[in-house]
C-alpha cells in the first residue's frame, strides 16, 4: 500500500469516527431528495452539468427547495480537476417563497487502490438571497467544505458500494448566524447503456458546535444522462 491510498483511508476514517463523536440530537427531521441532470463532454479537458432537484423536509410531507444548478470542470490531469458551480435556490417559506443564489469553486482529486477508487473534494461556497441586500438582513453564508469518499469495486457486480464523509466549516458562522455540520452518506449508483445512471443514497447529517443541533435523515435519488 503506497502512502497515498493509507492516507486516503486514514483521512476518511478520522473524518467519519471523530466527527459522528460529536452528534448530539435536538430537532430531527427526514426528507427526500429528487434530481435530474445532463452532463456533457467538450473537448478533451472540459465537461459541462446541468441539474433540476426538488428536495422535501417535514417527515417528506411538505416541499423544501427548488434547485437549479450549472457546473464547468476543468481536467488538470486524469486524477486532478478544478471546478466551479452556481445554483438557483427557491425556498417554499412562509409567509412567501424566498430565492437564493449559490456559488462554489474548488478541486476534485480522485485514484484507485486494488478495488477501492477514493474521490477527495474540496469547495469554497457563498450564498446570497436574492433581492434582499446586507442593510435587509442578508449576510453571506460562507462555508468550506471538505468530502472524501470511498467506492468499493465487487468483482461481477454492478451496484458498488459508496460511501462519504463531509465536513462544513462555517467560515462567518457568528455572523451569518450558520454552523458548522457534518453529512455521511451510503448508496450506490450504476450507468445503463443507452439509457443513463442511476443513483440512491441514504444520508445522515448534523450541525456541530451549535446549541441547538439539528440532524436530517435523508433518501437521495439521482439520475443522471451523459453526452
């Protein structure tokens, strides 16, 4: 084992034991998470993704969001990528629907071990509400954001199993009057030819180092069609 792969199995180990230490419960909650997006290839070192996503919270029985999300990534090399993401977000609030604009930029990292393939992300993100300026109440969500996953490849078998472990850093938390949080998440994912890929996911998020901790129980689906 080189001492890359025994770091990336370190690194998602730490993450997963020392942050899941910390999970207290206050206000929990489960939702569904719905997504359909396209992605497509131009050129040797640029691909191109676009994705629809409507998200349910209160027990599944009420709309959350509505997502609307671009990204471009750029392939440095086969392991080594760079990419930066915007996304449109319509919240189902009360006593009216509130809109949001998210950006995120940062680097993807990913290789392979025997059968185990480790994905490794990091991203900066900002999100604004749209309309609303800083002298209203908008301040600026600013997060870092650190995931690490492991894919393992059976042998024969078409639905491998993945598992992440990601971590929220709120970097103007006092300020913006967000925390810190953590999502673990299992599933898997499998491409039919001529027809698309197919992904579900169960994932487990907290917040951490808050008084009032909020943790979500969430069934993600995704498809996904590439050109």
């Amino acid at each position: 084992m080189t001492r890359k792969h025994l770091f990336s199995i370190l690194l998602f180990i730490g993450m997963a034991s020392s942050l899941s230490a910390q999970i207290g419960t206050t206000e929990t909650d489960t939702e569904l998470w719905l997504k359909a997006g396209a992605d497509f290839k131009l050129g040797e070192k640029w691909s191109f993704g676009i994705e629809e996503q409507l998200r349910f919270d209160n027990r599944i029985g009420e709309v959350k969001n509505y997502h609307t999300e671009l990204e471009v990534k750029y392939d440095l090399t086969d392991q080594l990528d760079l990419r930066f993401a915007t996304r449109y977000v319509r919240k189902n609030a009360v006593p009216e629907e509130e809109e949001f604009f998210r950006y995120q930029f940062g680097a993807g990292y990913k290789h392979e071990w025997n059968r185990l393939e480790f994905k490794h992300r990091v991203l900066f993100q900002n999100r604004n509400e749209i309309g609303v300026s800083e002298n209203q109440g908008d301040i600026p969500r600013h997060y870092l954001r650190l995931r690490s996953g492991i894919e393992y490849k059976i042998r024969d078998w078409k639905y491998d199993p993945i598992f992440r472990a990601e971590y929220f850093e709120a970097l103007n938390g006092a300020k913006a009057g967000t925390d810190d949080g953590v999502r673990f998440s299992v599933g898997t994912e499998r491409k039919y030819d001529g027809i698309g890929e197919f992904g579900i996911f169960y994932l487990y998020e907290h917040t951490i180092n808050a008084i009032d901790t909020e943790i979500n129980h969430i069934i993600s689906l995704r498809y996904s069609y590439s050109f």
